[in-house]
C-alpha cells in the first residue's frame, strides 16, 4: 500500500522552514546552471543564425576566417555569373563581393579596447541579406564615407551612436543609421560602401569573401566541388550559417563546459544540503515512520514517499530557480574569443529546452540527495523507531 502524495505535501507545509531552506538552495544552484546555459545558447545561435541556408560564402581555402583570405575581382565575377547563381528582378546576379577589416573603439562598460568588424558591402547585399533591417535613421549613401552600426554593438562600444563620426584608416566615417539582423552576428558589426571602403583601406581589386545568394541549397555541394576542383584559384565555399558557426571555434564548446563543470560543483553542494534536509526530516519523524510501519505500510512504501518528498522539494526549486533565471532572458554579452577575433554581441536565450533541462537537473539532484535518507527511514526497525521518539 503506497502512502498518499497528499501526505508528504502535509509534511513539507508543516515544516515550513526546513522546505524553504532546502528550495532556496537547489533554486540558487539551477538558476546558475540555466543562465550559463542560456550564455552558451545565446552565443551560439548568434552564430548559427546569421546568414541564410540559401546563401553560400567564398572565402580562401585554408583561411580560419574572412580576415585572413583574399580574392581578386575577376575570380569573383566568374562565379559570380554561375548559373546556380539567384538573379534579382533586373536579372542582375544576388551577390556581394566584400572587404573586411577589425576597427578598435572602447565599450562602454569597462572602457577597455573591442575589435570591431568594419564590412565593405556592396548594394546587392541588402538583398542577398534580407533579414537586415534598418531601424533608426538610414541606410549609407553609395560612394560616400557614411556607414550603418549593428544595434547590439552600437549599445555596448562607445562612439557608435547614430550621428557620430569614428575614424577608420584615417578616414571620417559619420554613422547615419542603426540596424538589426534577427540578433545574428551582423549585429556586431559596422557596414560601410564597398566602392568608398575598398580604396581608404587599400583592398582595391578584389575582396575577403563572396557572398551568393544560390538557386538553392542542394546546389551548394556541387559549387564548392567546382570551386575546388579549378587548380588556378585556391577559393572554398561553405553555407553561409556553417561558416559563421564555425567561427565560434571552441569557444561554444567551452562555455558549454563551463555550464557542466559549474553545475557538477554546485550540483554536488546541493546534493549534500537537500541530504543533510532530508536526514534532519527522518530524525524529527522516527515516531511517525515506527506508526507507518506498524500501521502496515511496506518499506517500499516508506522509501518511495522520502524520496518522492525529497524530488517534490527539488521540483519546487528548480521551478524557482529557472524563474529566476529567466530575467536574464534577452541580456546581452559579449565575448572577443572567436576566430574571427572581433567583438560578437550576443543576447542570452532560454529556450523550453533549456528550462526542461534545469528542472531534470533539479530532480536528479533531489532523487541522489534523498535517496540515502530515505533508505534509512525504510530500513529503520519499527521497535526502536518508536523507542527512538
């Protein structure tokens, strides 16, 4: 005969103290492990989202980023006129020949350096990125030294407000608009016009990367097994969410270890706090579990209501700890630690999963940390648990 849930939810109101102890606890150790997950979320979809599954990116082959890879203008063209190339409604090709170079300014927050990317984008861009938005003031004038500010970047890096002028290769750019991006990596960045940006930073004649829009995505294998195969270019292409994520290099990877290392230390703490909650419940409730026990209740039964007491306390902390994590849904961060080595502005995401995950997390820390405590109060013989209280 198993004892009733009715039962132990009497048993955690009734000793209040010791039940908000033990939820404030494992609450405090699922909310640090949620936000660093949600850190490591965010950067990553930051990453992965940026750029569409229709677009492929040439760079050099070899290159670890667009800063270390180079093409001329004519290789550029000739792929350019592919015919697994989109064309727009004027039948012009949907592509975008690109420079790249890393602009240093302060951020606001602790005035030290950030290497900000600077991109020489060509009109065609804006459309073979469609998911840019401009959102205050307004998009550069082709030929003139005026450029667009990612909005995560422009909040987080000094000088960057829209009508401020920063000096770039020893030229005036004035900032005369402000953009989003679906929060991709773009964000992060600064885009001026190919045609003034090329000449001021002595990149004429070719570009870092070429983007192109393709007819499709199955046609993107088959491009890059072309692009290889011509032995007088040394060009690569990749899908243009791939190639941004791989930017990330290992530093996803290592925040996610971080998530894990953070979470067994705490982990084992709260473990050690709901066991010791759960010992003191069974020593305050010897009589009780004696009554139980000559009331005909199995040991089983006994065991399985401590332990299912112990999960319930975890589940109530885990809920308030993925609330309270939840605040920091949207905050923005930033790290330098890519391949690219420019500032990446991303926003933590908490996503379902990620609350899904904190709560298992919390009831497995109640399961181990009842487990033993229970086990006592099961085997505990009913004579000396009535003469124990």
């Amino acid at each position: 005969m198993a004892l009733p849930l009715s039962y132990n939810v009497r048993n955690l109101r009734q000793r209040w103290k010791v039940t908000l102890l033990a939820i404030f606890g494992i609450g405090l150790v699922v909310a640090v492990f949620v936000a660093l997950l949600a850190m490591e979320n965010g950067f990553r979809i930051a990453l992965r989202d940026t750029g569409s599954p229709l677009n492929g990116i040439v760079t050099q082959r070899g290159s670890m980023s667009e800063l270390t890879s180079w093409m001329n203008i004519g290789d550029a063209n000739v792929l350019m006129v592919d015919p697994r190339v989109a064309r727009d409604s004027d039948s012009k090709p949907m592509a975008s020949c690109e420079v790249v170079i890393l602009a240093n300014r302060p951020r606001k927050s602790d005035n030290q350096p950030a290497n900000i990317t600077f991109r020489g984008v060509s009109p065609t861009a804006f459309k073979v990125r469609n998911n840019v938005k401009i959102v205050e003031g307004r998009n550069f004038t082709p030929g003139l030294y005026e450029v667009i500010v990612g909005k995560k970047i422009a909040d987080r890096v000094q000088g960057l407000d829209l009508g401020s002028v920063i000096n770039i290769q020893k030229k005036d750019w004035k900032v005369v608009g402000l953009f989003t991006a679906d929060g991709s990596s773009f964000e992060s960045e600064i885009w001026g016009d190919y045609d003034a940006m090329a000449p001021a930073i002595h990149r004429n004649g070719g570009c870092e990367s070429l983007t192109l829009r393709l007819t499709s995505p199955a046609v993107l294998a088959s491009f890059d097994k072309d692009v290889r195969a011509n032995p007088r270019v040394q060009l690569q292409m990749d899908s243009e969410p791939k190639y941004y994520e791989n930017l990330a290099g290992p530093t996803a990877s290592a925040l996610l270890g971080l998530a894990a290392f953070v979470a067994v230390v705490m982990g084992i703490g709260a473990v050690f706090g709901a066991m010791n909650t759960m010992y003191a419940i069974v020593s305050q409730r010897t009589r009780e579990i004696g009554t139980l026990r000559a009331l005909g209740f199995s040991r089983f039964s006994i065991l399985f209501s401590f332990v299912l007491e112990s999960i319930l306390l975890a589940v109530l902390g885990g809920i308030l700890g993925c609330l309270a994590a939840f605040t920091m849904n949207g905050y923005t961060a930033g790290t330098g630690q890519t391949n690219s080595f420019s500032e990446l502005a991303f926003a933590f995401r908490i996503t379902p999963g990620t609350l899904i995950v904190g709560i298992i997390f919390a009831v497995v820390m109640g399961f181990v940390g009842g487990l033993l405590p229970a086990l006592r109060a099961s085997r505990m013989p009913i004579t000396r648990a009535l003469r124990e209280a």
